[in-house]
C-alpha cells in the first residue's frame, strides 16, 4: 500500500471519516447480506429447492422414460391376456 503524504491535519481527519464511512458501508452491507441468507434458509425455501430440482430432472427424462414404460405395461397387458 502507497503511503499518502498529507499537508494538514484537516486533511487527515477528512481521509479518516472517508475511511469510518466505507467501513459502515461494508458493516452495513454485510448486515443485509447475513440477513437475506438467513430468510432464505427457511424449510419451507428448502423444500421447495429440493422439489423443484427432482421436478426438473423428471420432467426432462420424461421423453426418455416414457417408451420403457410403455412397453413394459403393454408386454405385462399381453402375457395377462395369455395367462
């Protein structure tokens, strides 16, 4: 880090309350982040995370697993019918 050089002490309060105002920014910022992670981590959030994810993975293969089980319910209708 560059050391600064000042020529007054005015000028070092003012970078001083420059730097106390950021640092309440980034205390306040991380106030809010800690509070919205924690409103997003409620059962209800996290069941409806995990239901989404399986709905997605099934409604995908859903093409995929349709002709498999199709042809097991006919061939199991059919060797009903024979026996």
């Amino acid at each position: 880090m560059e050391r600064k050089k000042y020529s007054s002490y005015a000028e070092i309060e003012r970078h001083l309350e420059i730097l106390k105002l950021e640092k309440e920014i980034n205390y306040q910022k991380l106030v809010l982040s800690f509070q919205k992670t924690k409103e997003s981590i409620t059962p209800q959030n996290i069941v409806n995370g995990f239901v989404s994810s399986y709905t997605d993975y099934f409604k995908n293969s859903y093409p995929k697993i349709l002709p498999s089980v199709l042809t097991s319910i006919i061939s199991w209708f059919i060797n009903k019918k024979r026996g």
